[in-house]
C-alpha cells in the first residue's frame, strides 16, 4: 500500500481552508522553502492528542528523515504514546463484569485491552509478567467497542508496559546524564519523531509545560535533566532555526516568553547575569491552529502593543479572548496564523514544501475524517511498533564506546 494517504486529497484539504487560511499556508509554505534552500534549520512544538491521531507526528519524523525537520518538543503524551507506537487498536468491556474494583475505573466504567496477537503476547511475557487469567476473561466478555486510539495509555497490557518501561529508560538517562527522550529515542520505531530523530542525531524534547501527562512517562522525563538544563535545552534548540512551526500546542510560554529570549521573553535579566540567551527577532513562527482569535489577535498587533506599552489588560483592550501565548506571537513580525485542521493542513505544508525542494516524500497523512485517513491510521497501528527494549538497551551498550 502508498504510504502517501493525503496525496489524492491535497484538492479538497486546500479548498477547505478560506482565502486568508489559504494565503498564509502559501506564506509558511515559502518561508520553510526559504530557510531550508538558503541551509537554514527548522523546529515544530506539537501539543498532544489530535497530532498523534491525525498521523502528524508519523508525518513530522518522515519531514525528520527527509532533513526538513531539524529539531522538535513536545508533550510528555506524545513520548509516551510514540512508546507504545503511536497509535493502537483497542477492544473496551464492561469492568464491573470484569471484576474489577469499580471505584478505580476511569469514567465510563469500562476496561481497556489492547487487541493483540498470541505472539505479541508471548514476546511480551518475556519482558514482564502478565495476567493470563485476566486476559481470558477480557477476551470471553462481550465487546462494548473496538477502536483506535494513541498507544498505550489506558489499555492493559500496553499502557502498563510504557509505565514499567519509563523506570528503566529513566535509569538509563540519568546514568549517561541524558534527557530521558533521547534514550527512549534509542529503541522508538523510525516512523516516530523519537526513532527519527534518533537515527539524524535532532534533538527531541518536551517543554516545561507539557510535562505533565503520560502517567509515569510524564514524570520520569521530568526526573530525567534539571529544570533549568531542560529549559536552557529548549532555548538552544530555538536559537538554532530559523522557522518554528507550532502545530495545535497550548501553552507556549517557553518560546514566546521564556527566561532566556530577550525579544517577546523575559530573557533580559539572565543575558545582564552572563547566561547564554537567544533572540526570536528575525525568526518566523508560524502556528496551525483552530482558534480563530490567533488570527484575531494577529491582526490586532498594533492594539495589543499599545496594551502592553500603557500596562493596560491586553484582553480588555482587543476585545477577544486570550491565550497565554498569543500575546507574543500576535506582536511577532515573523508570525503566521494558518486558522484551520492540522489533520489538512499539515501535508499540504509537506508537500508544498518537498515539492519546492525536490525532495520525494515516502509517507504523508491524511485528516482522519476521509476515507484516506482512515486507511493511514490503520497502516500506523499496523506498521508502527512499540520501543524495542532490546535495540534500547543496545544503544545504551555502544553508548560510551
């Protein structure tokens, strides 16, 4: 099967985003093509969820492989899922006939299996126990439904599979004095943004943020490196490109207003300590979203900068809901709002982008809501597999050799 699901669909992702939508895309579209012809660097900070199940981020470690991705973070989520494969298929039944303790269950009352095959299972028992007993059970009751959803997480035995594992992947990280997504990257499947980067040598990391969330994996990597070293990370990180891309990610603080950027930030007081700081004043920020007040708020740069210069509410004064992070980003030069899906938008950048370069692209997504779509996300729970421990644990033999 083509692995470039949205390539029929390009027409109809285009014609869904109105004229203004469609004039920044161009816009993003040539300044991507701009930065990486003149040797430029590019970053994408993705958020969660919609990323993993709309095949975006198995699109951006294909852009990792292609070289027009250079340098990604992301959420605590998106690591932990990227662990277990991205995304799974997942059978539900009723936990009360289960047998389990009702009081525990998530809302729903519903327990969650992964839908394996026997040797799956069995190459599972090799590296933990399981409940054999547990797993007839789950399998002999009726099925409420079947579905796909990001890996891991809630589902037995997969989701506490990544929990265990991010014990072992935090003690690695901390005896080599890495960030635990770098040795998680060691073991991750190529078709993660983890494994891709991996193999190029990037950097991934999740932003301060968004370390909450993935369970166990959420608070190991944010035991894995200092605060500080992990924010000043990220600030190299952005200091190095040109262009960064924000694809549907909430809280953005770190870019826009972190300790060390001394543009929009409130890096001023760590450049007058001699700390190492960076400046976003000739990059572009370009950021895929649904919230029409972005694109609002970008319009209203000039009302916004007068807010801050006379210390006044910037909420108040442009009349529109604000997010934390559209302050900076409305008064950034080098901003672009694109108001539309990531599930369209996303491979309409790739494309444009590979095809202005002349690079072939070997996978490109589809919006999960077309038939495509629906084809791509079957392809990833097929295809993209969980961390291999054992290539992990091989990395980390060669590590100091």
């Amino acid at each position: 099967m083509s692995k470039l699901f949205g390539l029929k669909q390009l027409d109809y992702f285009r014609s869904s985003l109105d004229e203004r939508s469609q004039a920044s895309l161009k816009a993003a579209v040539n300044r991507i093509t701009d930065a990486k012809s003149h040797g430029g660097r590019v970053m994408v900070v993705t958020g969660s969820g919609p990323n993993i199940h709309e095949g975006v981020t198995t699109l951006i470690a294909e852009l990792i492989r292609a070289g027009l991705v250079d340098a990604v973070s992301t959420s605590s989520a998106v690591i932990a899922h990227e662990m277990a494969g991205s995304l799974d298929r997942v059978y539900r039944v009723d936990a009360q006939a289960l047998g389990m303790d009702m009081a525990r269950m998530p809302r729903g009352d519903v327990f969650e299996f992964t839908r394996m095959n026997d040797s799956e299972i069995e190459a599972l028992k090799r590296e933990m126990p399981l409940d054999d007993d547990l797993l007839e059970r789950g399998k002999n009751l009726p099925h409420v439904n079947e579905i796909i959803k990001a890996a891991g997480n809630m589902a037995y035995p997969m989701g506490l599979r990544t929990e265990r594992l991010a014990h072992e992947v935090l003690s690695l990280a901390r005896i080599y004095g890495l960030p635990f997504e770098t040795v998680a990257g060691w073991g991750c499947d190529e078709h993660t943004m983890l494994g891709a980067a991996s193999r190029r040598n990037i950097p991934v990391l999740v932003t301060i943020p968004q370390l909450v969330g993935g369970g166990a994996v959420g608070m190991s990597i944010g035991d894995s490196i200092p605060i500080s070293e992990r924010s000043m990370r990220i600030s190299r990180m952005l200091a190095s490109c040109d262009v960064i891309i924000e694809s549907a990610v909430a809280l953005t603080q770190e870019i826009h207003d972190g300790p060390f950027e001394c543009y929009t930030g409130h890096g001023i007081w760590a450049w007058w300590s001699g700390q190492k700081t960076y400046n976003l004043r000739d990059k572009s920020l370009i950021r895929i979203d649904l919230d029409e007040n972005l694109r609002r708020a970008v319009e209203l740069n000039q009302t916004v900068q007068e807010a801050i210069d006379k210390g006044l509410p910037k909420t108040k004064a442009a009349k529109i809901p604000f997010r934390m992070e559209m302050s900076a980003f409305a008064r950034h030069e080098g901003s672009i709002p694109i108001v539309g899906d990531i599930g369209k938008v996303w491979p309409l950048i790739a494309h444009d982008v590979a095809e202005n370069l002349g690079i072939t692209l070997e996978f490109l997504s589809a919006s999960q809501d077309t038939p495509e779509g629906q084809l791509m996300r079957d392809w990833i729970v097929e295809n993209v597999k969980p961390l291999d421990v054992q290539k992990m644990r091989g990395c980390s033999e060669n590590f100091c050799k």
